[in-house]
C-alpha cells in the first residue's frame, strides 16, 4: 500500500523543501492568475529564502503564506488536488491516477519520444544551464532526451 501524501510531504520536509504538484482548476487559495490550471508546483520548507512562519500540514493539505513576485499570500493546497511530492533530492511519490489527464498525455507523449523534454526540479542551489539555438531564442527550458 502506498503512503498517504501527507506522510510523503512529512518525511521529505525533513529532509528539505518540499515541491507539491496540484491540479489548480479546483483550489481557490492560490494566486488567481494561477487559478484554474492543471498543473502548479508550489514549494514549501522548513528553512527557506523567504520564511513560512504559518506553514501547516495535516490530513487534509498543506497551507502557509508564500511570496509571489515579493506579494504574500495565504494558500492552502488540499491533498485532494495534490498529484505530486517531490522533494529536492527529486525523490518522492507521483499518484497516477489522480493526475490530470492532459499532464498524464504529456508524459506518454515523452516515454513515447514524442517531445523533448518535462519538467524537472532542480536541486536549490543549482541552476540548469541554458541552452540557446542558432538563432539565439532562449532554449533554458528545454533539455534533451536521449
């Protein structure tokens, strides 16, 4: 039996900060421009830039005033509409079945070798390094599969 994601969330927070991955269509304490997504990483920690005095986590999600563009707000991300723990280490627990089905085509299309890349955290402290094209758009997200 896998482990609830409030017992992924706290075993990985010990270890460090903490990258939940939700379905934004259904949660309304998030900044509106991210509203109605679906897909959202938000990062929580014990020990990060910018402190989460009020983070909280229970059986029902994960909540705490975040930054955004220097802006605080309040969120409050339910487990209901997590998909995805990942902590820095890149290690943690993706639920399938509660993934939204156009993230789901997103990763078939990418085992399949359709596209060339999906998104992946970086360890805090590293920076990926970037990759231009001939002519010089920026490529830094894109990473190339082999």
């Amino acid at each position: 039996m896998l482990p609830t994601k409030l017992e992924v969330f706290s075993v990985l927070l010990r270890q460090g900060s903490v990258f939940v991955h939700f379905d934004a269509r259904h949660v309304t304490s998030i900044p509106e421009h991210l509203q109605g997504k679906d897909q959202v990483v938000f990062q929580f920690g014990l020990d990060m830039p910018v402190p989460i005095p009020d983070m909280a986590y229970d059986t029902h999600g994960v909540s705490g005033t975040l930054s955004f563009n220097g802006k605080p707000m309040w969120v409050s991300i339910p487990w209901d509409a997590t998909f995805a723990i990942v902590g820095e280490s890149t290690k943690g627990l993706v639920w399938h079945s509660e993934m939204p089905a156009s993230i789901a085509a997103s990763i078939a299309a990418h085992e399949a070798g359709k596209v060339v890349s999906i998104f992946k955290h970086e360890p805090s402290g590293k920076s990926r390094p970037k990759v231009t094209s001939k002519e010089g758009a920026d490529r830094s997200h894109l990473r190339l599969v082999k």
